[in-house]
C-alpha cells in the first residue's frame, strides 16, 4: 500500500535560518524537508498537540515473488 500524499506548499524563510536547517539536517542525515517536518512535529509535541504518528515507507528492496518474475526470465 503506497503512503498518502504529502501536502506541498511554497515556505519563504530567512536564508540564515534556512543555513541553520540545513547544517542541522545534514548533521541527522535528513533532508532540508525532512528537517523542517521533524523540527514542526516537536514544537507541536512541546506545546500539547496530539499528532498521528508518520507514515513509516518500507526500506529496502521489494521481497521476490514467489513464482520468480525477475525482469532476467526470459
């Protein structure tokens, strides 16, 4: 089951703020996006808000199928 579609939206920040998100993403590994969804859902967290958890998409590659069907079978 594919994950529900993000909400996209046009955000103008400060380039030094956007600089800070940036270093601090790249220090956890994330993207700038992931960064700011990550740093939102903790200020709603602190302030009381109750927010559904992420949808989580699987890692990784596909399992095989069970009859084969490798794009190699000819």
């Amino acid at each position: 089951m594919a994950a529900p579609p993000k909400k996209a939206f046009p955000l103008r920040l400060d380039p030094a703020l956007y600089a800070a998100i940036e270093r601090s993403a790249a220090s956890d590994l994330r993207s700038v996006n992931a960064q700011v969804e990550c740093l939102l859902r903790e200020a709603l967290s602190k302030r009381g808000v109750k927010l559904a958890e992420p949808v989580q998409r699987k890692r990784g590659r596909p399992p095989k199928n069970a009859t084969g069907g490798g794009s190699n079978d000819r």
